[in-house]
C-alpha cells in the first residue's frame, strides 16, 4: 500500500516528521497557528530553455550562485530550524546542480522533490522523493512551448532512466502539467502519452504576471468544462491524478486573493527561498526583490497553494 508514493514501512520510519507536522496542523486548526509545512528553493539562477510562459525569468537579474556550504547553512537556519516536511527544488533548471540536489537529499532523504524540464539525463539519487518533470501538452505544443524537440529530448531522458534504473523506476517520475490556452486541447493526450511511464500526474493553471496575459484560461464555461473533464478523468484513474476534487472545483473560480494581494491564499504555509536563500514574496513563484513583478492572485492556478486551500487551510 501507499499513500502519495509512500510505502508503509517509510511512514513508520517518519514518524517524527509527522509529529511535527501534525502539531503544525493542530496548531493551525486550534490557535491560528502559522508555520510552514513544506519548502521551496530556487537552486540555481541558471535555465538551459526560455519557455513562453515562464514566470521565473520576468523578475531573473543577474547574480552569483551559492556554493555547496551556502546552501547547507540556508537548510540549518530556514528549513531544518521550521521543521519542513517536504522540500520542492526548483529554478531555472535545478538538475544543473547536482550538488545542491544531492546535498538536500542527503539532509532529507525520500522528501525532496526535484522539479525540472527533463532536457538533461535525469540521475538516479536513491533517496530522491521523485521527479517532477514538466509537460505543456502534446509533443507539437510542447515543443511551442518549451522549445524544438523539447518533448523527444525529455521523453528520451524518461525512458532512459527507467531503463538503466529497473521496472520500478517510473515511480519516481510524477508529470505536472500547467494548463494554459495553448495546451488546455491536449489534457487527455499528455494523460494517455504518458501514464506508461510515470507514476502520478498533477494539473494546475497558468499564473498570470500581468493582465490581459494571453496564456491566462478565463473563469467561465470554457475553464469550468476543463476542470470537469479532468475531475472524470479521476474518477477513471484515481491512483493516477494527484489533484483532489475540492482543489480542482476550487480552480473554476478566483481563490487566492485581490490584484496582486493573496486573501484566502496559505502563503505561509511554504517557505520559499530564491537561488540567493532569501524569502521570496507572496509565494514561491514571487521574488525577494520590492521592485519586482508581481504575479495576478485573483488569477491564479498554482497547484501547490491552491490544494491546501482545499483542504481548508486559509492566508
Ligand atoms: C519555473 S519552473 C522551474 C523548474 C524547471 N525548469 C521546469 O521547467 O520544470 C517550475 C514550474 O513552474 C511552471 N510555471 C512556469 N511559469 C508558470 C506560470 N506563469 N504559471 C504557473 N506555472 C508556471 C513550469 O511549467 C514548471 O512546471
Ligand atoms: S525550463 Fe523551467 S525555469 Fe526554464 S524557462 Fe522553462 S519553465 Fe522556466
Ligand atoms: S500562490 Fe502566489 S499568486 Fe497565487 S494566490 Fe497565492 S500568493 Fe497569489
């Protein structure tokens, strides 16, 4: 049995953590407690592609990276002093630093998730959690997104790694797919293309920095027609999308806040530190900086937010 990728015998070996995190809960529930459950860092100020409808390079300024020790340091005094549960590496490309990858695995083994475009060969860390390897649809608009043969060089490095790393290995391969107007056609093709060779697959929408943002699925029949397709889909396959329905019902309308202010958004829960190891603000997908842009909350598709809030955690 397993819950979320989790074997029984590794829950038990947790027990600790969920002490933790289960005081954060109560803590929560009963005195408004807010203390972050889960982490997010920016490991790398670097990306080998320039998608189209990337946030991350909108408020990118040039910068030195941290080293190794830099890193160690950011885990002692942000994460491992907050007690965080899972940790989400991100970027740019975070698989172009295998040493800070490998440095938070060894720090928190079989809980930290490594998001990436798949375009470099995925390595096999035995303690990873998994890989979350972005798809943006079907190889044509993939590949308009993200960039000439994006999806072949991607799909490659999955069928490589379960190759060399046994049956097993696609567990470790978990899909997240951010819906936008470009892609929102091709939802059932990325599901049927790729559960052979992944374990889970995760959806949230398009984040808008400004308004009028093309790329922005629109509240109103068209969205709402989207979320209840991929709500039957999980009725099909309830092991495979990870979404819950009080999250997907959740993603038909505004959620998070007002402009660029979050309201009902948790951003509390996820301490979120860019490649510098400073705070970013709201959330993981704004900057440290003041003068940065910031990105639409009344617009907003973030999975990883939005799916607490259905769970009826609050700002
Ligand atoms: C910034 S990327 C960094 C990790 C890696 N480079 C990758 O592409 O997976 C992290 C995730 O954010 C998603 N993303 C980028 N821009 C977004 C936006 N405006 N709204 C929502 N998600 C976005 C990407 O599709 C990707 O899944
Ligand atoms: S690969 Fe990731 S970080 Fe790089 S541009 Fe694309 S979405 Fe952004
Ligand atoms: S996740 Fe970020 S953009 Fe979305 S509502 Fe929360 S603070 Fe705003």
């Amino acid at each position: 049995m397993e819950i979320m990728g989790r074997g029984v015998r590794q829950i038990l070996a947790e027990s600790p953590c969920y002490f933790h995190i289960l005081t954060k809960f109560a803590g929560y529930r009963l005195f408004g407690k807010k203390s972050p459950l889960y982490g997010s860092a920016d490991i790398i100020n670097v990306c080998n592609l320039h998608c189209t409808h990337c946030y991350w390079w909108l408020n990118r300024k040039e910068n030195e990276e941290l080293s190794v020790s830099d890193w160690k340091k950011i885990i002692d005094e942000k994460f491992k002093k907050n007690h965080v549960f899972i940790i989400t590496l991100v970027g740019g490309e975070p698989t172009l630093r295998p040493d800070v990858v490998e440095l938070f695995i060894k720090e928190f083994p079989k809980r930290v998730c490594l998001v990436t475009n798949g375009t470099l060969p995925l390595k096999k860390y035995k303690d990873i959690y998994f890989y979350w390897i972005s798809i943006d649809g079907n190889q044509e608009i993939h590949n308009q997104i993200r960039g000439h043969n994006a999806h072949q060089t991607t799909k490659k490095n999955i069928l490589d790694y379960i190759q060399a790393n046994g049956p097993k290995a696609y567990k470790d391969i978990w899909i997240t797919m951010t819906i936008n107007s470009l892609n929102y056609t091709t939802i059932k093709d990325v599901m049927d293309g790729w559960r052979p060779y992944s374990n889970k697959i995760g959806f949230q929408f398009h984040t808008p920095f400004a308004k009028g943002d093309p790329l922005w699925m629109p509240f109103g029949p068209e969205r709402t027609k989207i979320i209840d397709e991929i709500i039957s889909l999980r009725e099909k396959y309830p092991d495979y999308i990870i979404n819950p329905p009080s999250q997907l019902e959740l993603m038909k309308k505004s959620w998070g806040g007002q402009g660029t202010t979050p309201i009902d958004c948790p951003t509390w829960a996820i301490l979120s530190v860019d490649h510098m190891g400073r705070e970013k603000r709201p959330c993981c997908i704004g900057s440290a900086e003041n003068d940065s842009m910031k990105p639409i909350c009344e617009e907003c598709g973030l999975g990883c937010y939005s799916v607490l809030v259905g769970f009826g955690m609050k700002g």
